[in-house]
C-alpha cells in the first residue's frame, strides 16, 4: 500500500509496503529514467517488470501480464514529466491520460487529493497520508520534475 502525490511540479511518494499486514520499509518508489519518474503500486514484483518494460520501449506485444486475476496481484505504472500529461498503465499496454492540476493514487490517495486540493504540495500531501492513513508511511521522497527538466536540457 503507499501514497503517490503530484502536484504539476513535485512527485513525492512514501517509503512503506504492506503484505498480510505487516509494514515493510521500501527503497524509493520512485524511479528517475531520463526526463521522467516512473512510480509503481501495487504488488512490486509486477511493478518492476512494468518498469523494465517501458524503459525497454514500451512495445504492447511485450506488456508484462499480470500475474493473477486477482487485482491485489498486480500493479500500475505512472510516469510523470515535466509539462507533460501524467500517463498510467493499469490493466494493459495502453496508456491512460490522466488530466487535472494534482493527482494521487494508492491506499492515501483519496487523503492526498484532498490535501492538495485544500492548497499543499503534493511532498506535503504525501507527509499527511503517511502520518494518519494506517497503510501509508515511512520517508516521503519527492522529485521537483522542472529541475529534473532543466538538468536533462544542460
């Protein structure tokens, strides 16, 4: 379970999983590859195979299946640039544009959103769902997306 937080500039997301509810501490979430941040949730053993596929093109035949129906077995893949529309991979090869000022997903999201709608970053909206959503916490890792585009354009 985790908190992933946008804001139209920062992506923060927490550190901690959950399995059979247990809480476990994660190496960050979020994963720089070029000008992008790909961040997974969901069951991480699909969410790397997700990550291999799009840093190896992204090819729809080559889509990683899920490993079972059962939705708590999979994963979605959120890639986010800067200046670009957050993209989201879910059930297949095909993107899903999601469009809007702030975006959120994971067991804080609902948390998160509401955070960010009410006027806080997204790293603070993270910070929030990790102190008071029973599923989230842990250290909140945050990207600044135009810093990461000024970088890649030097």
């Amino acid at each position: 379970m985790t908190v992933i937080a946008y804001d139209g500039r920062y992506v923060a997301a927490d550190r901690q999983a959950t399995c059979s509810g247990n809480r476990w501490t994660t190496p960050s979430k979020l994963v720089v590859w070029k000008e992008n941040v790909l961040v997974i949730d969901g069951h991480a053993g699909h969410g790397s195979a997700l990550i291999a596929w799009f840093k190896e093109g992204a090819s729809p035949p080559d889509y990683p299946a899920p490993r079972s129906r059962d939705p708590d077995a999979n994963a979605g893949l959120t890639v986010f640039g800067w200046g670009r529309p957050v993209v989201r991979f879910e059930d297949g090869p095909y993107p899903i544009l999601m469009e809007g000022s702030c975006y959120a997903v994971g067991s804080g999201s609902m948390f998160a959103h509401g955070a960010m709608r009410a006027g806080v970053s997204a790293p603070r909206a993270a910070q929030l769902a990790a102190e008071y959503v029973e599923y989230c916490g842990g250290e909140i890792d945050v990207v600044d997306l135009k810093e990461l585009a000024d970088a890649a354009a030097r």
